[in-house]
C-alpha cells in the first residue's frame, strides 16, 4: 500500500494538498498475472523495451485505476468501487499523477512497486538480488 500526496488545483481555483491510497491486493495482482497472455510482467517487459508509449500509458491508467482506494476507519477493509474510482480520475489530482508518471519513469516504478504487497515485494526482491548475483538478471 502507498499513500500519494498530491498537490492540485480544483475546479474552484483553489489549491488543495490532499492524501489518496493505493493498493492491489495479492488476489489482485495474480489475477493481472494469469489474466495477461504470457503474464504481466513479461508483458511490462515487453513494453518498456519496445518502447512502446500509447501501451505503457493505459498501463499507467490501469494501475492507477485498479489500485486506487479508500481505507476503512478501522483500517480492516481497502475499498473500491467503480464510483470511488471515477470520482477520483475526474480530479485533477488524477491528472498531476497520471502526469508525473508519464514524465519520470522512476515515479512510476516507485508507485508500482508500492502497491504490491510486502510480502510479494519481499520475495520479488530476493528473486531479483538472486538473479543478480548469479548472473540471471534479464533486466541488464
């Protein structure tokens, strides 16, 4: 889970500092996995070294949309729902992000990597220290 603190102005001209939440749970993210022919971060793979922009910003869409939600107060429950969703991509804080991944890859890739859970983070982390160290990085 990732907390992003936007800065943005609304539709009122007033400038507003607002926190959102961002999450995809492991259910989520295998179901991105084994729905994406070939899996989903072989396709990222594929993306990024074709270079391929309009692919790489509905990608950045995707996450934002399917990541974005609301903590319940007694912070059980992360919630989503289509209307949670679009209320929040209909402010410009939906933009400004959208925007900053689009203009620094690293802030992408530090808010994809934040979504996933730690645990999976974790082990994603020493599969790629691993793959280092014995000289199976793919991503050199």
């Amino acid at each position: 889970m990732i907390k992003k603190t936007i800065t943005y102005t609304d539709y009122n001209g007033v400038s507003r500092t607002e926190d959102f939440w961002f999450n995809l749970s492991t259910a989520e993210l295998m179901k991105m996995e084994l729905g994406t022919r070939g899996g989903f971060s072989e396709m990222m793979t594929r993306i990024v070294q074709a270079n391929d922009v309009p692919t790489m910003m509905k990608v950045f869409d995707d996450f934002i949309r399917k990541s974005y939600g609301q903590k319940s107060p007694d912070g059980k429950r992360f919630i989503k729902s289509e209307a949670i969703t679009e209320e929040f991509c209909q402010t410009e804080a939906y933009s400004n992000l959208f925007m900053e991944f689009i203009t620094d890859t690293d802030k992408a890739i530090e808010f994809m990597n934040g979504i996933v859970p730690t645990e999976i983070s974790k082990k994603a982390n020493l599969v790629n220290q691993k793959s280092l160290m014995d000289g199976t990085n793919t991503n050199n």
